[in-house]
C-alpha cells in the first residue's frame, strides 16, 4: 500500500501500519505545502504509532526521521509520543534542548502525555520561565506529573524559587508549586510577605482559594482586610473557598439555564469596546443572542461570561440563577503578570479556571456551557465543565485551519513560514484543542456549508459516527437593531427645539471626518476587528489602487482601538498605511472610526444605504475583504440594511449571498476591486432590498438562532 493510497482513505480504530510504510506517510508530509494535510494527517498517523508491533524499532527511526529539520521533528513528535516504549520518553525529553523554540515547546506539550521523567525537570522549568504558551505547557505537563510523585516535583520547585530573582517568573512557579497540592505553608508565607514579588503574591493568594483549612482562611482574611490589590485578591480566593462548600443543587425549574463563554473584554449589552482587540463578531452575537433566549419561555437563565479587571470581577461577584440574563466577568492576568498579548493569557490558565468555576456554581444548576473559540477560555470551560458535570455545546469552526488555507493559497506559506506561524499563533496546539473539543462535546454546533459533513472530516470526526450529535446551525442578528437604526435615522431629518439638527455622535464624526470636496461621494463600508484574517488592509489597497473607486466612494473602515492598539491592530493600521500614504493624496476620503457600540454599527449600515444630505449620498456598498468568513454576522446585518455586499467565495456567505442579485462573491485569488465594481451594478436590481431583507428576517434573525439553539439544547445526547 503506497503513501498516497493511505492518505486517501479513512483510518478506523483497528487500523495498523508496518514501521517504513509510517515513515512514508511521514515524509509525504515534508514535500507537499499543504499544510492543513499536515496537522490533520500528524494526528491520525499518531494514533497508528500507538499499535505499532515493533515500538522499540519505531523509536529508532523517528529519531533518525527527525533530524533531517525542525518541521521533521514537529511533524513526526506526536507519532513518537504515542508510542509505547520508554526510549519514546528518553527521545522526546531531548526535544527540550532543540535549537528550534518551537520544537521546544511541542515536547513541552507532548510530554504531558508521558510517564513522570525526572531529567525533564530542568528543561521544562526553562519553559516555565518564558511564559505564555510555554509556561502553560510546562505547567500541565508538571502537574500531570504530580499525581504520580507530587513530593519530588514540589521539592525542585521550591529549590527553583529559592534562586528565582526575575518576578513574573516567580509567579509561574508559584502557580504551579500551587497547583502541585503541596506547601500550603510555603503559600500562606509568600501570599503575606509584603517584601515578596507581587506576582508571587497574586498567584499564591490564588492558589489559596483552592485549600481548606482553617488557617488558610484567617491568612486570607487578613489580606482581604485591607483595601488595595492584594485585599481585592484576597477577596476572590475567599470567594474560591466558599464556592468549593456549596452542596450542588438540583434543578427546579422547567426552563433550560444557559451559560455562554468568551473570553473579550467590553462583553456587556451595549458591547462598548466592540472591534476592539478581541472582542469582534462573536461578541456581538452572544450580547444579542443571551438576550434572545433569555425572553423565551422554555429557558430560565442565560449567564454570559466575558473578560474584565480585578474591579469587574469584584463587582459583578455575586450571580443567580434566578435572574434571567446575567452577565459575569473573569480577570485574565493580574498586575504581577498581565495578559496583554492573546500568547501571554495562556499561562493564566490555573487562575480562568478558578474563575470560571467560581461564577459557574454560584449559578448553578447550568444545564449546558456553549463554548466557541480556539483559546485559553474555551480550555478553561471544557475542563472546569468536565470537573462540575456541565455538558458542554461547541461550535466547531475550522479555526486555525482557515487562516493556515488561506496563507497557503496565496502562496505565503512554506515549511519555514508554517513553523513560524506555528510559533506565533499556536497553530498546531489550537487545531488540536479545536479537533478534541469537537469530538468530545456533548452537542456539536456547524456551521451552514454547501457541505456542512466536510468541516467534519477537516476536524478529524466520522460523520457516520458523530453527525447525529452535530447540528447546522445559522448564526443570527439583531434585526431589531437594524430597524430601529432605520426608524431613528429618519427622524435626524427633524429639529430639535433649539432648532439644531438632532445628529447621532457616530454621524457627526462621521461627517466631520470627510473632506469637503468629496461629501457628495457614497461610501464603501467595512467592519470588524483589526486582525489580518478580516482583510481589512486588502479593502483600502483595493479602493486607493483603483482610481475609479477612489473617484466615486469614501471609504470607511469600522474596528480596532486607534490610540493605543494592540500588536496585531498595529500591524494591520500600517499595512492600511503602507496602502494608502498618510501624507499621499490617495489618503483622502479615507475614514477610520474605530470599534464602535452596536448601536453605532446598526446607524452606520443604515446611514451607507440612505445617504445623509450635504455629507455623503446615498447607495453605499459594504465590502468584506476577508479571503474566508466562517459566516460573516457584519455581512448579515448590511443585508438586512438594504446594502449590496462584496464578500468571499470561501466558507459562509455563499449560503446566504445571491451571487449578482444581494452581492457579489469573490474569490481567494480574484481582484477585489473588480469585484466591488461589478456589485455597483446590483444596486438598481428591481425588488433586491425586499429579498435582502425578508431572508434575513426568515433565516438569520437572532430569534430563529436561539430556536435552533434551543432545540439542540434539548435534545437527547447519542453516544
């Protein structure tokens, strides 16, 4: 049976494979670039290492596989961590002192899997000390290490804490000589020491929250007696405590209790940090979508879960079940080690879970926790739902699978490029995390696709085994917000009683936004995070590149915090940059507003589409220059707006867009301008509003998700 022959069937669980033909299938994957194969076929090869019938052999050659690169190495250490033979042991842990960082850190991982290796010890506190994703990695592979000999483990520890001056660092090994289960005395000691590093601190007070015990409690309420950070800390681990008495309760009443989990901060109803950073489309639906099923009479709560400070988390402290929409917020990092960067939230991945377990049985019973995204919160949930009994819903969305296609389908990716993406975004570890939660999950949530079974096999999941436990389900809007936006725009048309124009903010700065010459021009409208998967660089270079767009239209360009941005909006804003010059004329006419409320969204779709006297005209288009939306809810919302849109080819939107009737879909490879002045014409489309609109309002409003949601909810789990 040759390589390309087994790549192309399906594995089942009794399938085996002899050494050399493992190792060709292995070595296909160094010479193609299709590197979605890659993470997929890594995963089933390794479950076929497991039964090998020679292992010791097995070993042998993957070592010798290995060292022909570090993409050698990351491709064949999952294989070699499945098999069963203590030389895997021996070869992995010299993994730990490859020159690579990346291969590092996947032995890291891996070794977690792994019988309790005390040469590893040094290593992997070398990757503690580097934080983020590392630390993370060393820490669940120590701890997993602790039930086998917790005593050894905590004894390195606390000798590495003896000579650790750097203080972020301090903090990680207190976490994790936490999380180990041993010096209780040695917590209590560093948590009071005013002397101590603060981050040490935080994490041992922490760590407190978990241990009973008399002592322990006093400890902490003396901190919490104290009104500053380390009282506001304290406070919470008492919180910990008390939450580890309460009996679970049972179920009274008949309605469902939902809770819904993301991690981005600004998650409240009126989603005022909205395109900022994270917080972006799914923000959004989940603000509208708790409200839905909250007004339903066969769901008694709804509790959403977002990301806030210290003081947003003391505040909203107390939850119920008793109120119908609840909103709670956990702390990602701290002062001693904050969490600015997505890399450096995951080694907080110990204290999301104290919090997440904190809010979820003050308001329990929770009858499911839906879970959506490829990050730390989405591990922390699954974890902290298996340990209280709580099903949990996943919406499986091939994330990161789609950034690494649409890398490699414009050629940006080689082996190299991969291993550096890898480092950067986590690639290999979120595919996972995404693939076993979908496996996993207690209900499975697709998105609509042409066909909606490939998504599965993308994630590794026999449709024939899971697809009654998986449902299609079609994200949905806040119709309402559209309509009211319409209703009030109307009204800017009237006075006040000072005789002033009653103008909306977001209009107003709109309007004072473009230039005087061009203020009879409609606009070319595009929202969402500035993240480069939106492709909002690749909107502005189209519109200034093409000088009959930049003629007729203004182009805005809604999403991301201007004066301080993240990383990751820096990138894009200079990219935005580098396509249209600052100091250039193309630069006129160009708007950046900024993550905006959803109230301000709904008036600025509404606005594209009616134009506003003396300011711009009407017929506006949205563009969304994204190479692959998994759905697109902005797209949805400028339908249901009246708008024309320009959107890709790939993923959600062909399920809903009218190629040359609602929109245009273009695709990967295709000149989005080209594609922006084909969808001018759609505007005078006889009845091509109405059609827009009544789709939206029959298929896609927020109140037939919850519907549909609900019903998955409820039906019964198939094993």
């Amino acid at each position: 049976m040759s390589a390309i022959q087994t790549d192309d069937r399906k594995l089942d669980a009794a399938d085996t494979l002899p050494n050399h033909i493992l190792i060709d299938e292995l070595d296909s994957l160094l010479t193609g670039d299709d590197f979605v194969r890659v993470l997929r076929r890594s995963s089933q090869l390794a479950v076929i290492s497991s039964r090998s019938d020679d292992p010791s052999k097995l070993v042998t050659e993957l070592g010798i596989f290995s060292q022909r690169s570090a993409f050698a190495s990351l491709v064949s250490m999952e294989s070699l961590a499945e098999v069963n033979h203590p030389s895997a042991d021996r070869q992995l842990t010299q993994f730990l002192t490859h020159p690579t960082q990346m291969v590092r850190r996947h032995a890291t991982w891996l070794l977690g899997r792994r019988a309790l290796n005390a040469a590893s010890f040094g290593p992997l506190v070398d990757q503690l000390a580097l934080g983020g994703m590392d630390a993370m990695h060393a820490h669940r592979t120590l701890t997993n290490w602790s039930s086998t000999d917790s005593q050894a483990i905590n004894t390195y520890l606390v000798t590495a804490l003896a000579g650790a001056n750097d203080a972020s660092f301090r903090g990680r090994l207190v976490d994790l000589i936490g999380s180990v289960g041993q010096s209780t005395e040695l917590l209590m000691r560093v948590a009071g020491d005013p002397a101590e590093a603060l981050a040490a601190r935080i994490a041992a007070i922490g760590a407190l929250g978990e241990r009973t015990g008399s002592n322990v409690q006093l400890t902490l309420k003396g901190l919490a007696s104290v009104d500053n950070l380390i009282g506001g800390h304290a406070t919470l681990a008492l919180g910990d405590l008390a939450t580890l008495k309460l009996p679970i309760k049972n179920q009274q009443n008949s309605g469902l209790r939902i809770a819904q989990l993301v991690l981005t901060a600004g998650l409240d109803e009126q989603l005022s940090l909205g395109g900022r950073g994270d917080t972006g489309g799914v923000a959004s639906l989940l603000v509208s979508l708790g409200e839905a099923l909250a007004r339903r009479d066969d769901v008694d709560s709804v509790l959403t879960i977002g990301r806030g400070s210290l003081a947003d988390t003391l505040s909203q402290s107390n939850h119920s079940a008793d109120r119908a929409l609840d909103y709670a917020m956990i702390a990602v990092g701290d002062h001693g080690r904050p969490a600015q960067t997505p890399d450096s939230a995951w080694e907080h991945l110990p204290s999301v879970k104290r919090g997440l377990r904190r809010v979820m049985q003050q308001s329990s019973p929770i009858d499911v926790l839906h879970l959506r995204m490829a990050d730390v919160g989405t591990l922390a949930g699954a974890e902290v739902a298996d340990s209280l009994g709580v099903p949990v819903c996943f919406s499986a969305a091939p994330d990161p699978h789609n950034v690494v296609q649409s890398l490699q389908s414009r050629g940006e990716l080689d082996r190299e490029k991969f291993i550096q993406l890898c480092s950067k975004e986590h690639v290999w570890f979120r595919a996972r995390l995404v693939e076993r939660l979908a496996q996993r999950a207690d209900r499975l949530i697709l998105f609509p696709r042409a066909k909606p079974s490939e998504l599965l096999e993308v994630l590794g999941i026999d449709s024939r085994r899971y697809g009654r436990r998986a449902a299609v389900v079609s994200e949905g809007i806040d119709v309402n917000l559209i309509r009211r936006a319409e209703a009030n725009y109307n009204s800017y048309e009237n006075t006040d009683n000072n005789g002033t124009e009653a103008q909306s903010d977001i209009l107003h700065q709109l309007a004072h936004q473009i230039p005087e010459g061009r203020r009879e021009l409609p606009l070319l409208l595009s929202i969402g995070r500035l993240n480069p998967v939106k492709g909002m660089e690749r909107v502005a270079k189209a519109w200034a590149s093409d000088p009959l767009l930049h003629a007729k239209y203004n182009l805005v360009i809604v999403g991301g915090e201007l004066i301080n941005p993240s990383q990751t909006e820096r990138k894009v804003l200079d990219d935005i940059d580098l396509a249209v010059p600052l100091k250039g004329s193309l630069r006129a006419g160009l708007v950046l507003l900024g993550g905006r409320p959803r109230a301000d969204i709904a008036t600025l779709l509404v606005a594209t589409s009616k134009g506003r006297e003396g300011c711009w005209s009407k017929d506006g288009l949205y563009v969304d220059g994204a190479l692959k939306e998994e759905f697109g809810l902005a797209l949805i919302e400028a339908l249901a707006a009246g708008l024309v849109v320009v959107a890709p080819s790939t993923g959600g939107p062909p399920t809903y867009v009218t190629h040359d009737d609602t929109g245009i879909l273009v695709d990967p490879n295709a000149d989005l301008a080209a594609g922006i002045n084909q969808a001018v014409n759609l505007i005078e489309i006889p009845g091509r509003v109405n059609r827009a609109k009544t789709m939206v309002e029959e298929r896609y409003s927020i109140e037939v998700m919850a519907s549909q949601l609900v019903d998955v909810y409820q039906s019964e789990q198939v094993t």
